[in-house]
C-alpha cells in the first residue's frame, strides 16, 4: 500500500466525504482524529469515511474511526443515515422491509 494520505471532499452545507487511502494504524490514526476535529471544528459534521484506499485497520485505526463517530455525534452529526439515504441500493434494500432509512438506523443501533 503506498503512503498514507487523507482527502476531505466538501459536498455543501455540513456534508463530506473524508477518502483515506493507506494503512490505518498507531502511527496514521492521530492524523485520521484530527482531521476529523478538524472538520468538526468547522461545521462538518456528517462525514462518510471512503475506506476503499484502506489497505489495512488495526486496533488504533479502529479506535480512530469509533473516535471520529463520537466527536460527530457530540456535534449533533452523523455518519450512517447519510450514507444509507444517499445510495439508491441501500434505500431500495430498506424500504423492502418496508421502513425508512431512518427506522431501520435507530432499530439497529445505528443513530
């Protein structure tokens, strides 16, 4: 995997992508919470992690991920609902059981 690098896509509003490409690990998981703070700080604060890049997640990375969960929802941000709303697959999978995508979030611990 080649170096670590991350990448914040603005997409309006209080709304990013954040494309993380390389090894999350001890020494690139500091990085990974700060640029989240960092995008929080600013009002960003419903962000999709893009791991397509991720070659590898210890349990540094891990924890860095759950971090930058809890710091966008002290925001009052989120991460799950946006993503499930914004993929067409996903709201046709959810509302074959018949819910809404936010439903179908709070029933399975997801907000």
């Amino acid at each position: 995997m080649g170096p670590f690098h991350l990448e914040s896509i603005a997409a309006g509003g209080d709304r990013a992508v954040l494309r993380i490409d390389g090894d999350i690990d001890t020494c690139t998981a500091p990085q990974l919470r700060e640029r989240v703070r960092d995008l929080a700080g600013n009002g960003t604060v419903h962000v999709i992690a893009d791991l397509r890049g991720t070659g590898f997640l210890d349990s540094a990375g891990l924890g860095a991920l759950v971090a930058a969960r809890k710091e966008l929802r002290s925001r009052a941000g989120s991460c799950v609902l946006e993503a499930v709303t914004a993929d067409p697959d996903w709201q046709a999978a959810v509302s074959a059981g018949g819910l809404s995508a936010g439903i179908w979030c709070r029933e399975h611990g997801l907000l």
